[in-house]
C-alpha cells in the first residue's frame, strides 16, 4: 500500500531544498517550497493540504516562537520537522513548550528525509495500531539523533550534549588549518572524528592517510611514514612513498601515537616543525605539505613526567585537543549506535537484521561497555549471528555483575578432610586459571594482539597483562595473524 503525502519545505536553502525533493518526489509524492511563512498558515488551514511540513530555522522571514506556535494550532506537531544548525538552540525552549520533538541537524543528509518519509507514511497509513512505547524507545525518539556519512561505510554520531558540542568544534577547527590531539580511550572512535575533521576541512578534495603507530616495530613505522628509495634495505626492490607522501596537501591520522618510540618522535618533530623529510635511502629531502592529526589513549602528561613522551612534541601536535566520552558516559546514545551496528551488520553478515527487546536493551544502556564502540559493535554481530535473546540476556547479566565486582565469598566448610578441602581448592583454582587464560587470549585476539587495548579491555594495567601472557604461555595462533594482515 503506497501513502501518498503532501509535504511542504520552508526554506531558502538550495541543499535542503534539492535534497528533501529528491527523495519525496522520487517516491511520487507531491512536493513544494514555500518561503512565505504566512502563505504557509493560510495552507494549513486545509488539514488535508499538508501531511509533512519541514521548518528551516534559517529563514530569514521567519519569526520562530510565533510561527512554532501557530503551526501547532493547526497541525499535529508528529509531523512538523525543525530543520537547524547543529549547536542552534535558540528555538528549544518554544519547540520543548509545544511538543515539538522532530529535529533534522544541518549539514543535511538524504537518509534525514528518508526516515522523515518512513515515519509519516507508517503514521498516515495506520497499518497498525500505536504501539505501546517502551520507556527507553520513548527517550529514544525524544533525543534528537545526527548522522553524517563518512567515506569507507563509516559514519559519525551524535545523540547526547557531549556529542552535539564535539561536533560543533570538529567544525570550528575543520575550518582552520592547524594540529589536533584526539583523546580518548581505545575504541572510542578517535578514528572517526579525524576522518570528520577532514571532511569538513579545506583539505577534503586530498588524500586522508591514517597510520597506527603501535601496530608496527620502529623500523617499519619510519619507513611507512617516510617511504624508502630501491636497494635502501634487503627486500626494497622497488622505491615506495611513505604516508607523509601520499598525503601531501590532505590530511594524515597518526593514531595511537602515544606508543611511537623515542628515535621516531624526534624524526616526527623534524618534519612537523619545517615540512621536511627524507626517504630512507634518499640522499635528498623532500618538501610536504600535511595537516597532522594525532590521536591517542595514552595520558600524555604522565608520559611526559615519566620521559616516555617528548614535550616539545607534545606542544606540536596539540595546538587543540578533542576529548572524545567513553561510552559509559553517554548512554542515551546506545539505542541509536545499536540501531546503525545492525542495519551494518546484517548487511554484510547477509542476514535479517535481527531484533533486539527492550530487556536486552535495558541491559545493554546498564553495561559499562570497557571496550566501547569496538566491544558494542562486536556484540551486535554476536546477537546478529546468535539470534538467541535468552542467551545473550543471561551473558549481559553476567558482564554486569562482574564490572560490578561482585564476587563469591568463601563459605566455612565444617568437619571435612583438611586433605579433600585441599584438593577442591586445587580445582577451583585451576577452573579459575582456565577460564582467566581463556578470557585474556579473548581479548587478545579481539583487540589483534595490540596488548595496550587488550589491557584496557579487560580493565587491568599494561603491566599485568604481561605478566598473564607469560604465565599462561598465551601466542598469536597463525589462522588470527593471517585474518588481521587481511584486515
């Protein structure tokens, strides 16, 4: 059964205009631009001459409070979109008075219209009666939600204040040509907010390059970053341009640069502070022009303090810094992640997406999720291949009661053999060792061997995971080695 709507943009902004026609027409809908705010009211007089009206809060004729509440008086505000700025509130405080709750953040994106489009036509075509509204779906559809496309199938999101306000400055210092420190930790998504830094940068018609400076030997980070000429080592056949090169002009993500080891950070300062590199086996320099972009989870400071970090390459590369909230901190945003991390998944798991209850998602909004992004997106596809709710419920209870640190107290055992109480103590500890061992080489493999994430997932020091790895005899099996390199 097709819907047929009447929808109305107000708005003198040619992307939101050509964007919002190009879906509602493509599905015969009928469309229009009206810039007129008072031509709009006389429409609306007509219940039937409107089923979706866009609002841009742009509009230069448009006088918000009053045109908000009279709109209101004529229409059900569940189809009145606002269309705004991201970080322009000015309106809230009439929209939160009226009920007004549809929220489309500028710059706006074609999947925006689409899913104003899937709502309203499931409203008007009353298919089925009203749903009850579970309470986190209610805060759910109450929380304006922004997506933004990135290249690769990747995209940023913002669903909470924090968010709202990173996206903001992402877009200040998008428009200025100087180096960010992206903090947070692992799998937070560090990577993401430098890829939107550079796209909404000057230098976004170049190359984004992005190198991660814990995952390869001193070595081999020089002569990926720089590039090397023929015959400058045993195996360099041929020369090969470093990341530096390739990203002459663009932009370059240097993650997790807090592991990048002494000898290196002074060659970084060298070419950061005059532009210049050489390749390895080059008996010339070469001249680039990048914008560098480092991101880390290491605290900068304490490595500073303890000499394990250069300052003067600390001053460098952090003219400005973004923090980014662990996941933890930003729960509101969990139900949308998850929503996103299914569409994704079943895709290219090739599945039904599958469907997540509101016991689940309780449970999933209550996990601290240590590992963030990365930990909510590999448990995703664990629901999506599983599909087993009762399953995944009761693993859920489990992880929370251990973040909480709830543990079995020793119970006094009375008249037993000092000998057979010795022995179930054997078997509990090996039981315990066993299942410790299991989870760390998890983690492990999880994270591709990259022991600073594995240690931060599984909330013990760096230390400590080195000395279990060593206790336990842990080694990277060969069939995850060759699935990392392909990754």
């Amino acid at each position: 059964m097709h819907t047929h709507l009447a929808v109305i943009t107000a708005s003198s902004d040619d992307v939101v205009t050509t964007r919002c026609m190009s879906v509602f027409e493509a599905e015969g809908h009928s469309y229009q631009t009206i810039i007129d705010p008072q031509k709009i009211l006389l429409l609306l007089r007509d219940e039937h001459s409107c089923d979706v009206l866009l609002v841009d809060m742009e509009l230069p004729s448009l006088r918000t409070g009053r045109f908000l509440e009279e709109v209101a008086s004529k229409m059900d505000v569940s189809r009145l979109w606002i269309i705004s700025p991201m970080g322009t509130t000015y309106w809230r405080n009439d929209a939160e008075r009226l009920g007004i709750r549809n929220v489309i953040w500028k710059p706006v994106q074609r999947h925006d219209f689409e899913r104003v489009l899937e709502t309203v036509s499931v409203r008007k075509a009353a298919i089925l009666p009203a749903p009850a509204v579970s309470q986190i779906s209610s805060k759910r559809h109450d929380t304006p939600c922004y997506i933004e496309d990135l290249p690769g199938g990747r995209y940023f999101l913002a669903a909470c204040p924090a968010m709202m306000k990173l996206y903001e400055t992402v877009c200040l210092l998008a428009a200025v040509d100087v180096p960010v420190l992206i903090l947070g930790e692992s799998g937070v998504g560090k990577d993401v907010v430098a890829a939107l830094l550079h796209k909404h940068s000057l230098r976004s018609s170049a190359c984004y390059s992005s190198l991660n400076c814990a995952a390869l030997p001193p070595d081999l980070l020089e002569s990926e970053l720089f590039g090397y000429e023929a015959g400058a080592f045993t195996g360099a056949i041929k020369a090969k341009a470093g990341k530096f090169e390739l990203a002459d002009h663009g932009t370059l993500l240097l993650d997790e640069i807090g592991e990048m080891s002494a000898p290196m950070q002074a060659k970084l300062l060298h070419v950061l502070q005059d532009g210049r590199y050489s390749r390895l086996g080059a008996r010339t320099e070469s001249h680039v022009d990048v914008r560098v972009i480092a991101a880390t989870n290491v605290d900068i400071e304490t490595a500073i303090a303890q000499n394990a970090f250069r300052e003067d390459l600390y001053y460098r590369i952090s003219a400005f810094t973004i923090e980014i909230p662990p996941l933890r901190e930003r729960r509101e945003e969990i139900p949308f992640l998850i929503e996103q991390l299914v569409l994704h998944h079943a895709g290219s798991l090739r599945r039904d997406p599958v469907y997540i209850s509101p016991e689940v998602m309780t449970l999933m909004m209550e996990y601290r999720w240590p590992g963030n992004l990365r930990e909510l997106s590999n448990y995703v596809i664990r629901i999506q291949v599983l599909g087993n709710t009762d399953r995944v419920k009761a693993d859920l209870e489990e992880r929370i009661r251990g973040t909480r640190g709830i543990h079995a107290a020793p119970v006094p055992v009375a008249g037993e053999d000092a000998q057979e109480i010795a022995g179930m103590r054997l078997i509990v500890r090996t039981q315990r060792d066993r299942t410790e061992s299991r989870l760390i080489q998890q983690a492990l493999e999880d994270s591709g061997w990259n022991r600073r994430h594995a240690a931060v997932d599984l909330n013990i020091s760096y230390r400590s995971l080195l000395y279990k790895i060593q206790q336990y005899g842990l080694t990277q099996n060969r069939h995850h080695m060759t699935h990392a390199r392909s990754a």
